[in-house]
C-alpha cells in the first residue's frame, strides 16, 4: 500500500494499520521501512478484538483484517483472511472507494 498510499489519498481515504508490536517496534520499522500512513500499536490486541480480527497461532499470529470505514464510523468493506497471504489488491480497495465516493455525491 506504500506505493500507491497518493492513489488513496487523492479519493480522501486514509490507510491506517494496526498491529501486534509494541510502540517501539513500530516506530522503528516504520521509519526503516518509511511507511507513509499511520501505524497503530495494539499489543494488548485490544483494536483486534472490536472488529473481531481472528488471532491463530498455528497460522503465525493475527490473521489479515482490511477494512474500509466511512467517515460516520460505518464499516463498508471487510475482508478477513484466511493466511497470512490473504490479503485483497489495491485495485480492490481502490473501486469500493471509488463506489462509496460516488454514492455520496
């Protein structure tokens, strides 16, 4: 999503990830990676567990969780992954953005 984070933003999306690791292992693969949407830590798993995100430890942890929220909070858009590999393309959220901007003009 790094790549193509202009493509989100210039259709008023936001990328926000969520993750397992603490602030400070955030922070530093943020910067060494130069990720240029926001990082949430969740070690506690607490954000995880609101939208229900599936944690398997045989499946190496936390299992993909993407969503697309509108502005009034409302989910428009979930996909929970099977694998670690599981995960849709950008063209996908991209048209369900593209959709959802277009029914609200």
């Amino acid at each position: 999503m790094s790549d193509h984070y202009a493509e989100f933003t210039s259709r008023g999306a936001e990328i926000l990830a969520v993750g397992p690791d603490g602030v400070d292992a955030f922070k530093k693969y943020w910067a060494k990676e130069n990720i240029p949407y926001i990082g949430l830590p969740d070690p506690s798993h607490l954000v995880a567990g609101q939208y229900r995100q599936e944690v398997n430890l045989f499946k190496l942890g936390r299992m993909p969780l993407n969503c697309i929220v509108d502005i009034e909070g409302r989910i428009r858009y979930v996909h929970y992954g099977s694998s670690m590999a599981d995960i849709p393309d950008n063209e996908t959220f991209l048209d369900v953005i593209e959709k959802l901007n277009a029914s609200s003009n």
